[in-house]
C-alpha cells in the first residue's frame, strides 16, 4: 500500500506595494490642463448666463497664455539642458511636452468651435453682434476706412522681411499679420509682418446708427475684429504693390524670472532688470496660427522662431479669445450673473437708536477681543472688514506698530494708503513685499518704492524662498498693557480679487497667535532662525511634520478601530510625501474627502490603494482659493486654515502660515463650509481613478445645490 504525501500550502506573505511608483500619480501639467478644461466647461453649459460663458472663454485662454509662459517654458529648458529627471508619475520632459500637446490640441479645437457654431449666434440673438469685415455694408465699411485712415494708420509700423531686413522681433503674447506682397514691377513675392495695436480696442464698434438690425432683436453692439480692418487696408501701409495674401499669428515667449538672489546685490534692482527681459526678451515657447496659413509661411515662421512642429497650433476663427473679457462688460445685466454685494458679519453690525436700519461697529478692537471674528469672502465683505481693521488701526492713536504681508495687491490699493497713513501717523510699520509673485513683480516694486518714501520698513523675503503668507500684526497699548492683534488668511490683501476669489480669514488677539506672529516677523526681517512656534504652523520651518503627523496619527486611530477622517480643501495636491501618506490613510481605513481646485496628482479610488479618497473640484462663480483642514481626531475635531496648497514649493520653498481655530464655534463654522462644498451638485466634478472628471448632476427630482450659491444666501440672510 502507498503512503500518499501530504501537500502543505505556503501562505505567500503580502507583497509591500511601492507608493512611490508612477502608476500611482497623475501628471502635474496633464491635471492643470483637466483644471482649465473644466473652466472651459463652464463655457458650454447652458445653465451658465451668455455673458459669464465668455467670461469663463476669455479665463481659459488667458490661463493658457500663463500656463505656456510659465509650466511649458520650464520643460523646454528642462529639455533644452537635456535634464533627465522624471516626475512622479515617470514622465521626462520631452514626453510631457508630448503630453501636453495630444491632450491641448483637441481641447482648444473645441473652445473655438463652440465660439464659432454656439456662442456668437447665440450673442446675435441677443443684438450683440461681433461681425467679420466682409460680411459689412458699403457704409459700415466706408465708416471702419474713416476709422483706419485717421485712428489706426498713424500707429502702424509694417516690418519688411528679407535679406536687408532681417526677421523682426516680436513681442509676448502680440496679435501679428503675415502679409505677403508682390511686386507688380519685377514679379517677386515679399513677406512683411504687421503688429497688431494693443494700445486700440480689439474689437472695434460701430456707431448706433451702423448697428445690424434684425427684426425683433434691438441693436446693442456691433463690432468688427481689429485686425481684420487692418487687414482689408492694407493697401495703405503697400502703395504700388499687390496684397496677395495675410493671415493672423501670435506667440508666446517665456515669461518665468530667473533671479540669481544670493548673487545679486539689490534684489529689487535685480528683478527689474529681469522684468525688462521679460518685456524683450524670453525664448518663443508657442506659435498660434490661423488654419489658413499656407504650410510655406508657417514653415518660415517656425524656422525663424526656432519652433519645432509640436509648438505651432493652429486655430479655426478669432486668435486670442482672452480678449472677450471686453465683451463681458455690455450693459445687459440679464445675460450675467446677479451683482452680487458681499454682507458684513452680524457681530459688525449695531442697530441705530429709534431705527430699523444698521451702520458698521466702529471699534474692531472691542469686537475681537470679545472673541474671534472668522470672515469668509466675497461672502463677507474685505473692505468693511480686514481694509476697515487696518484703517482703523492706521489712525488709532493708542496703536503702536503695524506689520504685514504684501504679495498681491490691487493697482489703486486702500491696503497700502491705510499702510502709508499709518507711517505718516507716527506709527512703526514694517512690510514684506514679496517682489518674486509672478506676474505683480512691477505692480509690488511700485508700491515699495511708494512706501519706502513715507518711512515704512520694507523689506524684500528671504534669500531662496517666496513669502506666501497672509498675515498682519497690529501691536496696541492698552490700559498700560501691550496687546497684539494678528488677522491670518488663506487670501492676499486685495480688495479686487476678494470680490472674486474665496477665502477665510480669522481676526484674534489670542496672546499665543501674537508671539508666534511677533516672531515670525522677526524671522522674515531679521536674523532669527525659529524652529517652533506656540500655536502657528509655518513652513519651511515645521509645517510639512506637523501635516504628515496629523494624517498619520488619524491612520493610526483607524487602525486601532475608530472612526477616523480627513476633509481637506485646497488648490493643489502635488506632493509626493503628501499623497503617500495620503495612501497610507486610506489603506488602514481612513475616509479622506479632498476638496482640491486645480491640479490633484493623487489618484483616488484605487484598490487596496484609495478606495476611500474622494477627491472633488468646484469650479464657479468664484474662484475657489481658501485652504481648510480637517481632522477628525477621535472625536477631539481640529480645524485649521492657511496660505499653504500641498505642493513641494509651498511646504519647502515658501514662507507660509497655517493657524488652527481654537474657536469651537468657528470651527464649526468651517466644517458647516466643507458639508456645503461637498454636497454640491452643480459646480463640482468627481476625479475619477483615470484622471477624467465627471461632473455631478442632480438626479430627477432632486433640488440642485450648487454651494456658492448656498453661501451667498446664508450670508444674506445673516
């Protein structure tokens, strides 16, 4: 008899997955450009009035502009310096301008269709006509060749192209014709290039009695191209030769600084020296050409740029459709969106004696030091609020010292009268301007120098990082005692964009937030090298640590069996060390919501990887730019705001400042905000584990919310 073997299974242990591999991240660039896409989406939808889809049409282009200038200039070098890194999700950059391209072109194939085929009719329903030259009448025409002989003529400069000439230079982001010309005396062909006035309108209208006029419709606003009326007389700028043929073409150069600061002596001289290349100077990162320019042209236009084919896009229609911001402004309040007038926070406001009627609390330091004021824009307004703050702080005659944060601010700044009043006030004010902020470095120059001249002390960061941070600190004498009182943000101090842009601000005079603010101050001005704060989370210091502790220490009570969750809204989730522990969280169980704007390299809903992240982006009326987070924490809920996205830049290049909310009710507040974000089902969309986004549409039967609009009517009914 045989002895049958008795076969032992080996349980194979589980293989360790390597969350640092490429499969789990998304790519950077690819995400931005699913962001604007989602922009442009905006565009199509029909629940969007007419007016605001141009708006969202002209944003996606002038996104793009930046975009090109900045991500696409920085590959290009990259490849230029035949760098071989890779990102996280194992692209070189030479496959990512590749990238780039098959995702880019279809994308802009479709904005200009859909301007084309949807929206221009649509706007001539509505008497608002943007017409081409040759679709006018004998007397429109004769009006536009008036118009050209005595306002656009004089300004124009055709540029030669031949061996005498050579070819010219061309300035950023510029609307160009390339006008080829015969000689009727000898036969031969010549090229000449015709800027494009910015210093005109772009789209020329036409006086009221010159208006189409349709039947039912009443004329609003007829306009023709600019470049289109240079073109049909271009027999001015070429007496005695044939116009053969012109077509439009626009480029686009580097718009990066490259600013050596431990090398240079003055950094605000060294950046102005960079702005003037900027303006000048800058390698051509991309060529948009009509679809009717000849291949022949086209080749002497990428050769003489030093373009490769992958750089040229071609465009059915109007180049630069940034431009149809001007349209946005058409006295037709019907065909926008409701004005909307940001309310003042119930605890700033007092009843008159005898009268129904409210006025604005006068003493901001009484408010706050009965307990902390959390304000939310546009909901709430900035200007009768932080701008009131600092004003009234600017004249108080018992405030000793003002110091703030200036990264961006608006043109005609109440932010920096109210600094410079306070300097003619006798009291001691400090500034950090942050000179590096891409594309304010003029605007931020100007008003240091403006500040510099009443007394105040500027000073220009620290050498290798950017100071991100929103932060002010107003140092006041009471009752023979110091008192400091901070305002940290997640927004910039500019009364323009916080009327457009979502963010939390917090008002206290927490004893802690004040010393932690006096040194963080002094470690922008001075010497110091502080390593911890008492309440603040600063980075490069120890924000990173502290984020990566608070996601770990929530996988760590998912573990151990309890209900643990992170909600956290943002721009940006880029950071490799982030998402990881990110992934982490999720494995042990961990329910993440993420709340992320723009670009999102994590993939969510990944088996065994993330299937319990959840990552969302709201794009709408405003633009979603407040960082909240949340952390569950067993119970014992923390809830923090701040400057910081989760992008390497910001943890570890930046000067930035999260602060937790120690108020239980303005937590709350802030949890109520994120349940709001997150039960919307107008303006959000889902990423999904491919990287598309589907956005959320209510079902039958179920009431649409979109979440601004929730907020907007919680504010007014305050």
């Amino acid at each position: 008899m045989t002895r049958r073997k008795k076969v032992v299974t080996v349980k194979e242990a589980p293989t360790e997955i390597n969350l640092t591999e490429p499969q789990y991240y998304f790519n950077r660039e690819i995400s931005w450009l699913e962001f604007n896409n989602r922009v442009l989406h905006e565009a199509f939808d029909p629940r969007t009035p007419l007016l605001e889809r141009l708006k969202f049409m002209a944003i996606f282009s002038s996104n793009l502009d930046e975009y090109f200038m900045v991500r696409v200039a920085a590959l290009k070098e990259q490849v230029a310096a035949k760098v071989t890194r890779r990102s996280a999700d194992g692209c070189t950059a030479q496959e990512q301008l590749e990238l780039i391209g098959q995702r880019l072109r279809p994308m802009v194939a479709q904005q200009h269709r859909h301007f084309e085929q949807a929206l221009r009719p649509q706007l001539a329903a509505k008497g608002v006509y943007l017409l081409d030259y040759i679709d006018l009448n004998q007397e429109q025409r004769r009006y536009l060749q008036t118009y050209f002989d005595e306002q656009i003529f004089p300004v124009l400069t055709p540029l030669a192209i031949d061996p005498g000439h050579p070819f010219p230079y061309i300035s950023n982001l510029s609307l160009n014709l390339a006008v080829v010309i015969k000689d009727p005396a000898n036969g031969e062909e010549l090229f000449a290039r015709v800027k494009v006035p910015r210093i005109l309108p772009r789209f020329l209208p036409l006086p009221e009695d010159l208006r189409l006029q349709q039947k039912d419709v009443p004329a609003v606003w007829t306009a023709v191209p600019l470049e289109q009326v240079i073109a049909h007389n271009l027999e001015s700028l070429f007496p005695g030769l044939t116009i053969l043929e012109y077509y439009p073409f626009r480029i686009t150069r580097d718009g990066d600084l490259e600013v050596a600061e431990d090398e240079a002596d003055d950094l605000l001289l060294a950046i102005e020296q960079e702005l003037r290349k900027r303006r000048f100077g800058g390698t051509i990162v991309r060529l948009e050409v009509h679809a009717s320019m000849p291949e022949v042209v086209r080749e002497m236009l990428r050769q003489e740029m030093d373009l490769g084919e992958n750089d040229v896009y071609e465009v059915e229609g109007l180049l630069c459709l940034s431009d149809l911001f001007a349209l946005t402004g058409l006295p037709l309040p019907e065909l926008k969106d409701p004005v909307w007038r940001s309310a003042l926070p119930p605890r700033l406001r007092r009843t008159i004696e005898g009268s129904s009627s409210l006025e604005i609390e006068d003493d901001f330091f009484a408010i706050i030091r009965k307990q902390d004021l959390m304000l939310h824009h546009p909901y709430e307004s900035f200007s009768n609020t932080v701008q009131r703050f600092l004003t009234q702080a600017a004249h108080d005659p018992d405030v000793l010292a003002i110091k703030t944060t200036l990264y961006r601010t608006s043109g005609d700044s109440p932010i920096v009268d109210a600094l410079i009043t306070a300097a003619e006030n006798g009291k001691q004010v400090s500034v950090l301007v942050e000179l590096k902020a891409r594309f304010d470095e003029e605007n931020n120059i100007n008003w240091a120098r403006k500040l510099e001249n009443v007394g105040v002390h500027v000073v220009y960061g620290l050498v290798g990082l950017k100071t991100h941070t929103k932060v002010m600190l107003v140092v006041r004498r009471e009752e023979g005692r110091i008192r400091r009182y901070v305002h940290i943000g997640t927004g910039n101090y500019n009364p323009k964009t916080a009327r457009l842009y979502t963010d939390i601000g917090l008002l206290s005079c927490r004893d802690e937030l004040g010393a932690d603010l006096t040194e963080l101050f002094n470690y922008l001005t001075g010497y110091s090298r502080q390593q911890t704060y008492r309440k603040l989370l600063v980075a490069p210091v120890n924000l990173r640590d502290r984020m990566l502790a608070l996601i770990h220490r929530e996988s760590e009570h998912a573990r151990n069996g309890l209900h643990a969750r992170i909600v956290a809204k943002m721009n940006a989730l880029v950071d490799p060390r982030m998402i990881v522990a990110l992934y982490e969280a999720s494995q042990a169980g961990v329910k993440v919501d993420l709340i992320v704007r723009g670009m999102c390299c994590l993939r969510p809903q990944l088996p065994g990887i993330s299937e319990n992240i959840r990552v969302v982006s709201i794009v709408g009326r405003f633009l979603e730019h407040s960082r909240i987070l949340y952390f569950h924490n067993h119970g014992n809920e923390e809830v923090f705001i701040g400057s910081a996205d989760w992008m390497t830049r910001n943890l570890d290049r930046r000067v930035e400042a999260v602060v937790p909310i120690d108020d239980p009710a303005i937590a709350k507040d802030l949890q109520e905000i994120l349940g709001i974000l997150l039960a919307d089902n107008r303006q959000a969309w889902d990423l999904q584990a491919d990287g598309h986004y589907i956005q959320r549409r209510p079902a039958v039967g179920v009431i649409e919310q979109s979440s601004q609009r929730t907020l907007m009517e919680m504010a007014r009914q305050q």
